[in-house]
C-alpha cells in the first residue's frame, strides 16, 4: 500500500507518504506559508521514495476542522494530484490525526483523549477519540465546533490534548473535572498521522472519488457579527 498524504489545516504545514507500513514525513510550522511549502514537500518525499504517481494507489488529506484558508489549501492540492493520477482520496479528521498522533508515540497505556483545537472566537473543535486494539483512533460520538464550557463528554478518564487546552484550560478542566490526568497542548496535526489513518480507511473501503472528497469545517459561519458574540 502506498499512499501520499497532506495536512495544512493549521499552523503546522506536512506532506507525508504511507509505504507498506512505513511513514516518510516533511513537517514545518509557519504562519502564512503553507500554498509555498506544501508542493516542495510532496515533490521530495517522491523524490526520496523514487515514486512517480502512477505508484501509488491513493491520497489522503487533513479535511478540517482547522483553517478555513489551511483546509482549502489541502482540498485543492489534492484535488489536483488526484485528477492528475486518477487516484481516489481518504478525507481524514485533522481531530483525529491529532489522536492518532498521540496514541502512535504515548507508551503509558492511556486509549481515551479529549481533543479540543482551538476554533477562535470563544470556541473549540472537540471531539474524543478511543484507541483501538488496532492502534487506529476510534471517534466516540461527534466532532463539534462548541464553547469549551459546553463540551459534551462520555463517561471516561483520559488524556487533554490539543491547543484548545492551552487556551481554554480552565473551563475544560471544569468540565472534565476529575477525568483528566496528562494534558498536552502543543499538539498538532500532521500528515504522518493523516496517512496512517488514510491507509486503515482505504483498506476498510472508504476512499471516494475526487468529487466527493471535500472539506469539513465544521463552523458554517466565518465569523459572527459583534452582537452576536
């Protein structure tokens, strides 16, 4: 199975490739510069893998939350490689990559995390995810755009993880009082995460046609009027 994968939906700007198993990464933090980082990315993982696209069976990309301008980034550089290579493409959660991400590299046995990225204006994407016997992050209930102090939660101890606990810490911890042992908040989703994800979704059969991979924001609304803050 080979696979290439993009994620741009916040700061931190990657392209990654899934190779039987084994992931190559290229991963950059920067504010504005992702439209210029991300091709360069791509075109030296193939480059270093000796691939051309004609080698690989499919694409996943970070389809949001996140961004609205770092999601569109990633939609159409996909858009184009896939119709370029007639290759079908895995929209993966960047809420779940950045599970995936934590339970790939966390050694002390914790399967359950709360996951919140901060959303602007007073609020979070949070969703929480469980790690299955498989090692794939496992979503329980929804992904929704919510004020950190309107979370809702199962009935579970695990992890805080994502930028949402740096910024919204207290009113989580208030929430999650009790249930949270390990917070991180520097956590990120990359394209490492988002091609070991498209790569158990493509086996499971959910890769679909270029046409139908679009993004998920999740917030309809770009911004709210002031009254309405």
């Amino acid at each position: 199975m080979k696979l290439l994968a993009v994620e741009t939906a916040t700061e931190a700007c990657s392209a990654a490739l899934y190779l039987d198993g084994e992931v190559l990464e290229r991963y950059q933090v920067s504010q504005r510069d992702h439209a210029q980082l991300i091709l360069p990315m791509i075109d030296g993982l193939m480059s270093e893998a000796g691939l051309t696209l004609s080698a690989l069976d499919a694409l996943a990309f970070g389809r949001g939350p996140g961004s609205f301008t770092g999601v569109r980034i990633a939609t159409g550089v996909i858009h184009g490689i896939a119709l370029g290579g007639d290759l079908p493409v895995v929209p993966v959660s960047t809420l779940a990559a950045v599970a995936q991400e934590f339970f790939d590299r966390n050694t002390d046995g914790c399967d359950t995390v709360f996951t919140a990225m901060d959303a602007r204006m007073g609020e979070i994407y949070f969703a929480v995810y469980r790690q299955r016997e498989t090692g794939i992050a496992e979503l329980l209930g929804e992904e929704k755009v919510t004020p950190a102090s309107e979370i809702v939660f199962p009935d579970l101890t695990g992890a805080g993880i994502g930028t949402g606990w740096g910024v919204y810490r207290e009113a989580l911890l208030q929430r999650l009082a009790g249930r949270v042992g390990l917070i991180e908040t520097d956590n990120l989703p990359r394209a490492g995460a988002i091609a070991r994800l498209g790569a158990h979704g493509f086996a499971l059969g959910l890769a679909v046609d270029v046409e139908d991979a679009q993004p998920v924001y999740l917030r309809n609304k770009v911004a709210k009027k002031e009254s309405e803050r």
